[in-house]
C-alpha cells in the first residue's frame, strides 16, 4: 500500500508594495502576505508592527495570499512587519515558520523656501534667488518658477534640492514669485507644496535741490522672521521683525497635504511681534507656517517632534 505525505514546512513570505521608498501618496501601505500554499489559522493576532499602525482591514485573497494596510507617520522612517513563527498550518499540518520585512517611507512633501541674496532690488540690476526644497527633488525646471514681471534667465542646481534662479527684465515694482504645487517630486515620487514670496523693490532717493527735500522716497522692507523652538513638541512662537510699520498680518499654519489648520488675522502695533501658537494635538511631522504683511508673504517650515 503506498501512503502519500507531506512534509514541506510553509513559508510566510512579506510583500510591501513595490517601490524602495513609500511616499505620501501610498497611504495606507498595502501589505502583502504569501505562504505559497492554502493555509488555516492565520489572521492579524500574528502579525506584528513596528513603525505604522495596522488599520484593521484583513483580506484573505484564497491560495495561501493575504493582505492588510499599515498606517505610518507623516514623516521619514521604516516600518518592520513581522510574521510570527506557527502562524498558520496547510492542509498537511506543517506550521509556517516566520519572517520579518523591513521597508523605508518617506512622507515628507517637498516645501519650497523662496529667498532673495538681497533684501530689496532694481530692476536695473536684476535679482538672484534661492530656491531651497528640504531635500533632493526631481524634473523642477525654470519654467516652474511664475513671475510677476520679467524671467528666469539662467537656473542652477546646486544638489541636495537647493536651486539659484536669475531673473532679469522686472518692471520698477515689487517682484511675487510662486512656485505651483505638483511640479516637481523628491526620490519617494513626494509631490513638492505650492509655494510664493515677495521681493521688494528698491526705490531710489532723489534730491531736487541744495536743501535736499526727497521727491521719492526709500521703503525699506527688510524682515526677519524666526520660528522657535524648531524642532518643536507642539508649541512654538514666530517672531517677526520689520524696519517699518507692518500693519495687517495674516497668519496661516498648514499641513504638508497644503490642507488649511489654522488662520488668524491682526493688527501688528509696532515694527515687530511675536505670538505663540500649539500644534501639540497634530501628530508628529513637518507643517508649513506663512507670514503674509505688506512687506510680502514668508513661508517658514516648522517640524513637530513629540
């Protein structure tokens, strides 16, 4: 009589979707369990997560495949994923042994930071700006870059995601600068946030006789502005600082989706304020902060770490 039997032991093979990074856009992260043979006895209680949170859905697809979700921060890390040993059985007994998977995400949206090397410009001289991403980007190109007035005569990547951009032709006034959403993407396929500013003009003073009364006049539109602490676990200030009056202030905290969280508007009294704002019921990750005032807006990126 000839007895048939089995003594292949199942595996339990990990599958994370197939990119080497996962971005902002593969939310939640799909993942893929295979034992390569019908199996009994599986479920989540054999699975365990270190990096994300397992979201509940549980799908057995049938010969042996399954599937489940994982949701991660809204920032950079990696996620293990482990099948513990004797999870399941197959048909013939044999108990599957285990396996751990270990995967990087990065869920951190590009933010462009747009900068002048000068304060204030003329027209006459032209302006150099700096374009500062965070991070190394892709396919970002000159004609990215709206103006107000004139063009980008020359772009240079300088690495690590920080450009210089020339721009000559501009009228005699001040120059907004934007840079729209989605036009340009870091190594996890991230889709950059729109970003905008505004460089001032730099007027000149002209004296129309010996005693020297002013026909124009300077407006000085220098400003700094500093958000702290940065890192923050929640609270923060911004402290804002002009060389002239502000006047009306706007402020705008968003998350790195460009979804609105906060808005606030009000009167600054002086040259200079500074006011503190909580983002300690916001989980973990980088948020961008605009300061918009006569002077022109300011973007700011700010990262909560708890």
């Amino acid at each position: 009589m000839k007895i048939n039997y089995k003594k292949f032991i199942a595996l339990s093979f990990l599958v994370l979707a197939g990119l080497a990074t996962f971005a902002q856009k593969h939310r939640p992260v799909e993942v893929k369990v295979d034992f390569g043979e019908e199996v009994r006895g599986f479920d989540l209680s054999d699975v365990k997560v270190e990096g994300g949170i397992i979201n509940g859905d549980f799908e057995n697809r049938g010969n042996g495949k399954y599937a489940f979700y994982v949701d991660v921060p809204p920032i950079e890390g990696s996620i293990d994923i482990t099948v513990v040993k004797a999870a399941a059985a197959d048909q013939a007994g044999n108990k599957s042994v285990g396996n751990q998977y270990t995967k990087k995400y990065d869920r951190l949206l590009p933010v462009p930071l747009i900068k002048s090397d000068k304060e204030k410009f003329s027209a006459k001289d032209g302006v150099l700006l700096n374009i500062e991403f965070g991070e190394e980007v892709k396919n970002f190109t000159a004609e990215d870059i709206a103006l107000s007035s004139g063009k980008v005569t020359e772009l240079s990547d300088l690495g690590g995601g920080i450009f210089t951009a020339k721009i000559e032709g501009m009228k005699k006034e001040d120059l907004n600068v934007s840079i729209a959403e989605a036009v340009c993407t870091d190594n996890a396929d991230n889709e950059n946030v729109a970003s905008e500013a505004t460089i001032k003009h730099q007027r000149i003073i002209i004296f129309a006789d010996k005693n020297k009364k002013p026909i124009k006049r300077d407006v000085k539109g220098v400003v700094d502005v500093t958000l702290y602490p940065n890192p923050t676990d929640g609270i923060f200030a911004i402290k804002y600082n002009a060389d002239s009056e502000i006047g009306e202030v706007s402020i705008k905290i968003l998350d790195i989706n460009g979804r609105s969280l906060f808005s606030e508007k009000f009167i600054a009294e002086s040259v200079k304020f500074s006011r503190n704002y909580d983002l300690s019921t916001y989980s973990n990750g980088l948020y961008i902060v605009q300061i918009i005032t006569s002077k022109g807006v300011k973007t700011k990126r700010i990262v909560v770490e708890k």
